[in-house]
C-alpha cells in the first residue's frame, strides 16, 4: 500500500492502515522505515517525518498489485489530498497547499474519468492563479496537456481551455516567448476548433494580446485586443468582467501610445463595469483604479493619480494582502506618481519596497521587476548619483535584451536614460550614441510622431551644437 502514495508520513500511514484494516501496528511505523528501500523525505509543517520508497520497488509493487486495490488506495488518497484543498484562503496559500495540490493531482489521474479530471484540475487551479502561486502550476499544465494529447489528442475544447488557462500563467511569469509558442500555431486550428464567436478564443486573443504587449509589437496587440473585445461584445455585451477586462487592456496600449483620447474612455468605462459588477472592494476594481491613475499621469493630472493610487493600494492590500505582485504594482505606480511630483524620499522607499516584493515573487529576471529596478535608477539620476544609475540602467539592459529581446519599448526607455546619464557626465559620444538607438527602435514602434521623438530630438541637436 504505501508504494501508492508518493511519500506518506504517520497521518498518511495510519490513514491506510486504518482503512485497509492491514493489522499493522502504527508503533511500528519507524521499525519499518528503517529498511534500506525507504527513505526520509523531510519533515512536514506538522512536524511528522515523511518517508518514500525507492522508486524502481514503487514500480515494481504497483505493477503486481491487483487493479481494484490499486485503485481504492488512489481514491483513499484523492480523498485524502483534495480535502486539504478545501476551504484555502487566496491570501494565505502556502507551499503545502502546494504540495497538497500536486499530491490530490498525482491520484486524480488514476480515479476521475477523462472529463471530470479535466474540470477538476482547472477549477482547483484557479485559486492558485490568483493567489500569484504561477510557477508552481507549470508542472501541473504540462503533465495536464500532455494527458489531454495522449487521450484525446490536441483537437479537443479540452485542450484549448488548458491552453487559454496556461498561456496566462506563463504571461503573469513574464515566460513571453514560451506562451507565444504555445498559442501561435495552435491558433487557426483552434478558431476552427471553437468557432471565432466562442468566449474561450476571445481569452486566448487578450491573453496573446497581453504577451505581444509586453514583447513590444504593439501592432498586433492592437489587433488581437480589437478582435477579442468584438467577440466578447457580441457574446457578452458591455456590461460584464471579461468584457471590462480586453478594453482596460487595449486601454493601456493606446496610454502607451499616448492615444489618450482612445485610453482615458475606456479606462472609465472598465472602472464603471467593475464596480458595478465585482464592488468596490474586488482586486480587479483595484488593478482598473491603477490602469486609470498611470495615464492620469501620463496627462500630468497628478493629483487625481494620487488619490486613485491611494484608494486602489488600499482595496488590494485587503483583497489579496502584502504578498502578492498585485500589491506590488499598487506600490510601484505609487512610487511613480511621488516620483514625478518630486517627492523623491517617499518614491524612492515605495520602489524599493515593491522592488523587493517583485524580486521575491516574481525574481530577478521578470520585466516587472526590471521596470521597478529602472526606476530606481532615475532616483539615482535625480539625486546627481549618475555612476549608480549607470550601473543600474546597464544591468537592467542586459537581463532585459537577453530575456525578451532588444526590439522593445522598454530597451528604447533603458536606452534614452542612458543617453541622459552620459550627457550628465559630459561623455557626448556615449551619449549621442544611446540617444541615436532608442530613436531607432521608438521609430520601429510608434512611427516618426510620437512625442518622445522629439524629446530625442532635441537631446541630439543640443549635444551637435
């Protein structure tokens, strides 16, 4: 019996010595464990000793065991997994919940049928998403997918729902390249799959239209977000989340564009939908508050900002608590509007705060965290530290271009603080140098008449003069 289990400890084995009614003493768990074919795992948050088996005996004792005894320890520990997961609270999962998740899946697979499996796995995923746990899911929608191709095969709902579901995770990771492979082939056959009008490919058109966002190719951001909303509309209509949530992402583009005419209605407009439909106090009123508050920066309406900033870091402190990158963007856009009405003392303590939370959440390598990095660089440009934000700028250059590509928006940005920062130091060749690369790639994205430009512009004309 516990070549079943992957590991067990004394709950797990006094569970099945129970329920199989072996006889065996439960004293002498540890004179068993004491075999040369069992192992000690680690202690668990209960401070019970987990133990396994050596995996070539696990093989060995599952191939030779009858299929209906097999199967009724699997269910026993399904059972016993999956009631861990009930009752989890979004804002204190921790990573035995975790464990408890993959062990619940593990047994899953051996009891539920294909179907019901399937919807298991997504509905029990779900609070893990939220709760920002997205690295810990890859494992699960790898071996999920996988289980889906072998049974079924690649052109199934199935397999489009696991899909959409998964290519959001590796956005929210930041893993751009990884979920564009994932989705972009698979794309035509999965319109034919589910029909262009299917909510289901309208996720998958917002999800890649977030991925190509972030990758730079505003473009086709555009489009996809365009087509995603057409869809939903259709389906929908305007007055619900899903709907809310493409327009508050074409919304962000068209800021970006400094198409504020374009962003600013439909920022209200998602506002308008999420209040109306989650409260005041949901997480996603929050993030929309936040999205209108950036580009109430943009347009130098820095007072509105604040108060918007204040009211959503708030809501999202008590929806999803301290340890969530939610609450990280809350702190850095905070950190920004301080920044840019020359508070530098308090922007500065916000950004390293959600510097620090994204650096433990997200890591090193995520381009939130290196947006956060960079702007504590121009901290350190404002306060006259130029070598520091040299160094600051370079590094997040380098991870930034090895990561996601040198085409980007944000190489551009890193690019021009470069360019600032040399000119500070007198260096006017580096300086010229920077200025002429973020040009190139601003060109490539916004075209030749975006304000940003003639910053550049101007910049250049000063260091020839």
């Amino acid at each position: 019996m516990l070549s079943v289990p992957r590991e067990w400890n004394f709950d797990i084995f006094s569970l099945l010595v129970s329920e199989f009614k072996t006889g065996y003493p439960l004293t002498s768990m540890k004179i068993l464990c004491r075999f040369s074919f069992i192992h000690k795992v680690q202690d668990d948050v209960n401070g019970y000793e987990k133990y396994k088996l050596h995996e070539l005996m696990r093989t060995g004792l599952n191939e030779v065991m009858e299929n209906p005894v097999l199967f009724k320890i699997h269910q026993t520990m399904y059972d016993y997994y999956s009631a861990k997961l009930k009752n989890l609270e979004l804002k204190n999962i921790v990573n035995e919940d975790i464990l408890n998740f993959y062990e619940a899946f593990y047994h899953a697979k051996f009891v539920l049928d294909y179907n019901t499996f399937f919807k298991w796995t997504i509905s029990e995923s779900q609070i893990f998403i939220d709760a920002a746990k997205w690295n810990s899911l890859i494992p699960v929608f790898e071996e999920l997918l996988k289980y889906i191709k072998d049974t079924k095969g690649e052109n199934t709902l199935e397999f489009a729902e696991a899909t959409k579901t998964y290519s959001s995770v590796l956005y929210n990771l930041g893993l751009y390249d990884r979920a564009i492979e994932l989705v972009e082939d698979k794309l035509n056959s999965l319109r034919e799959l589910l029909g262009a009008d299917n909510l289901s490919f309208s996720a998958l058109l917002n999800n890649l239209g977030a991925i190509y966002y972030y990758k730079g190719n505003i473009n086709k951001s555009i489009e996809l977000f365009e087509e995603s909303i057409k869809i939903r509309k259709k389906i929908l209509g305007e007055n619900d989340r899903r709907y809310a949530d493409t327009i508050d992402n074409l919304a962000i583009v068209y800021s970006n564009l400094e198409e504020f005419e374009k962003a600013i209605p439909l920022h209200l407009k998602a506002v308008e939908i999420y209040k109306n439909i989650l409260g005041e106090n949901h997480v996603h009123y929050a993030v929309a508050l936040n999205n209108l508050a950036h580009t109430y920066m943009n347009t130098g309406q820095s007072e509105e900002a604040k108060n918007l900033l204040l009211k959503s870091l708030k809501i999202v402190q008590s929806a999803v608590g301290e340890n969530h990158p939610k609450y990280a963007t809350a702190l850095h856009n905070l950190a920004e509007q301080l920044m840019f009405s020359g508070d530098l003392v308090n922007a500065y303590e916000y950004f390293n705060k959600a510097y620090n939370l994204r650096l433990k959440l997200l890591g090193k390598l995520h381009s939130l965290t290196l947006v956060t990095l960079s702007n504590i660089g121009i901290i350190h440009m404002k306060r006259g530290e130029v070598d520091i934000a040299i160094n600051i700028f370079n590094e997040t250059l380098n991870i930034f271009s090895s990561t996601v590509g040198n085409k980007h928006h944000f190489n551009a940005f890193l690019l021009l603080e470069l360019g600032k920062s040399y000119k500070a130091k007198n260096d006017f060749a580096k300086s010229k140098d920077y200025f002429i690369q973020a040009k190139e790639i601003y060109i490539n994205i916004y075209g030749e008449k975006h304000r940003i430009l003639k910053e550049i512009d101007e910049y250049l004309k000063e260091l020839n003069e």
